[in-house]
C-alpha cells in the first residue's frame, strides 16, 4: 500500500504526498518520503540513527 513517511524523528505517515508538519521534528516542511510497505515499518525508508548528527554539532559538542 502506497503511502508517505517522514524520515525525521517524528516518524510521521500520511496517506498522501505532503511535507511533515510536525513541529520541532528535524525534517519539519521537509518532503515526504514515499513507502510501499505493508508491514508498517518503512524498511530501507525510515532508519534509527545510532551515530550523532555531525553536520548539526557545534565546536563544543564531543562525538
């Protein structure tokens, strides 16, 4: 079943195209991403991320 997730932290989902509209989320006004699962886990579409955001630290965070 065709559908839209976001891959950001909320883990949103819609039925149609459309940016997330979470706010606070990191992909807040971001694209929708498409998923054709059927199990509802979005494999190969939405991951966990295990490592930090390096883009996103500043000087003073430690990895």
């Amino acid at each position: 079943m065709l559908h839209y997730v976001c891959t950001g932290d909320c883990g949103g989902e819609s039925q149609r195209v459309g940016v997330c509209e979470s706010e606070g989320c990191s992909k807040e006004a971001q694209p929708l991403t498409e998923c054709n699962c059927d199990d509802g886990f979005h494999k190969g579409v939405v991951t966990i991320a295990d490592e930090p955001d390096i883009e996103s630290m500043d000087d003073h965070d430690n990895i």
